[in-house]
C-alpha cells in the first residue's frame, strides 16, 4: 500500500516539475518580448555609411549667413541662387545646408560644432545634395540623434513639436528651460524629436516624423541644451535576453523547491504511517485454561 502511495506521488511529482518548466518557459519568452525594443537605427562598427553636413539647429540666422557665405567661396554655390534647383524655399537653414555640404564633401570638414555629420540624405524635390561614404567608428556607431531636416517648413515642424510633445515631456524648450534658445522652431522642433527619438527606442520610424527628420551622428548638443542619448537598442535587447534567463532560472529554482518540500512532507507522512501501532487492543488468550470443577468431582 505504501509503495502505491509513494509511486502515485512520484508520478504527480513528475507532471508538476513539467508543468512548471513549461510554464517557466513560457513566462520568460513573455518577458523577453516585452524588454526588447523595435530595431534600432544604431550602425555596427563595421559599417560605412553615406554621409552629409547640415547645420546645427541651434545656429542663428547671422550664423548662418556667415557660413554660407565662407563655403560659396571655395565651392559652387549656383544651385542656391536664383533660378537654381535649391533656391525655393527660401530658407537660410536650406541655403546653408547646401553650401555647407559642398564644401564637406570636397574638403572633409563640416565647421565644427556648427556642423553636424547626417546619414540620412536631406535632399528634397530637384533639390540634390551630394553624399560622401565615410568608416563609421566604433564610438560613433553606439550614438545617434534625431534633428529636423534643413527643408522642413515651419508648419510642419509645429506638427512635430505637438506630436512629440504629447508622448514626451518637452519643458526643456519653454520659457527657462535649457533649450528655449535659440528661439527658433527649427531648434526647438529638433529638440522635441531627439526627445521623441531617444524614448521611443532610436527606431527608424520614430525619426521619420512625415519624412521631416534625419539622423545624425555627431552630437547637435550646445550650450545648456544637452541632447540626451539613450542606451542602443542592441544593447537594450540583449539585457532584455538577459532578464528573461535570469527569469526562467528563477522559476524552475522556486519549482525544485516546492517540489522538495512536498517529497518530504510525503516521506514524512508514509514513515509515519508505517511507524503508528494498532491502536486496537491484543487480546492474549492463554495457552491453557484451568477446568473449572464439576459435581462428580466434588467430594
């Protein structure tokens, strides 16, 4: 009886030590979905990538002007003047977008920290801007920012900033904050999507913002106004991978230890029961009896 009681446990055992690596296993491919991110626009080490110099957002209008007009005297400029391909809108972010990039693909220098470096192409309409392939570093690589593109119209960068603002705090551009300068919707629209960008895990959708938004590869932060940078979403997947082992781990330990303490318990219980006497009374009936006198025996 004992060794039905203990072979039924053991098959019991064996059906809840499964049904908990199942379930073990299935609770940390749940977790391991959740803590991992979209793809990322982040590039390996080994990439080379198209590159352009656009202005930084933060660049004033005389900045700007100033720029331009020291790259159109080494580069030619004819397509931002009248009647050329870039003139219209005329913007001075565009013209000196333009100017700017001529000169960085003929001498490879993009003006410092007025200029930063782009992956993704801003020409727009007939308007071409030309790109140069360049060894992307391994420092480089596990950095990117979201900006708005040079041709962006000022009502399309107002939808920038409503949307990104209604997912992210954007106090950072108000009056006070460390963004408000310069005041300028270019600026403050390229802070508002950097923000979006880097909370929404550097997806190439999340800079997309209706083909307004570019990547760039070499910080736009000045001044006060810092632009965050988050963790990769390479690296953020592979903690997530990590997470969801230490998980599984965690559970099919739990599970060993509960199945332990029930296999006790029941090993207890049936020592026990082998070891408790009858609780009924052992009548002895003795192995003679005296014969009680009868009354032919009396005297």
């Amino acid at each position: 009886m004992v060794f039905i009681i203990a072979l039924q446990f053991y098959a019991a055992m064996a059906k809840f030590i499964t049904l908990c690596t199942l379930a073990a296993f299935f609770l940390s491919l749940l977790h391991a979905h959740a803590a991992s991110p979209g793809d990322s626009h982040t590039l390996s080490t080994a990439d080379t990538a198209e590159t352009w110099c656009v202005p930084n957002p933060s660049l004033t209008y005389k900045n700007l002007q100033e720029i331009e007009t020291f790259a159109c005297n080494y580069v030619d400029c004819s397509s931002i003047h009248s009647g050329g391909p870039c003139f219209n809108p005329l913007n001075a972010f565009i013209h000196a977008a333009f100017a700017m990039n001529a000169y960085y693909q003929e001498q490879h220098q993009c003006f410092g920290n007025s200029g930063l470096i782009s992956i993704t192409d801003p020409s727009y309409g007939n308007c071409h801007f030309a790109g140069r392939e360049e060894k992307v570093s391994s420092s480089t690589a596990l950095n990117t920012w979201c900006v708005a593109k040079p041709a962006a119209t000022d009502n399309l960068l107002q939808l920038n900033i409503d949307f990104a603002c209604s997912h992210v705090n954007c106090s950072v551009i108000e009056p006070g904050g460390e963004c408000q300068l310069q005041d300028t919707m270019m600026n403050h629209a390229s802070v508002d999507m950097n923000l979006f960008y880097q909370s929404s895990g550097r997806t190439d959708s999340s800079c997309y913002f209706n083909s307004t938004g570019m990547n760039v590869i070499k910080d736009p932060s000045s001044g006060s106004c810092v632009y965050n940078v988050a963790v990769p979403a390479s690296l953020r997947a592979k903690k997530g991978k990590s997470k969801a082992s230490a998980t599984f781990i965690g559970l099919m330990v739990l599970c060993l230890i509960i199945g332990c303490v029930l296999l006790a318990g029941v090993v207890y219980l049936i020592l026990k029961l082998r070891q408790t006497p009858t609780t009924a009374a052992a009548v002895e009936t003795p192995m003679y009896r005296l014969q009680e006198p009868t009354a032919a025996t009396l005297p």
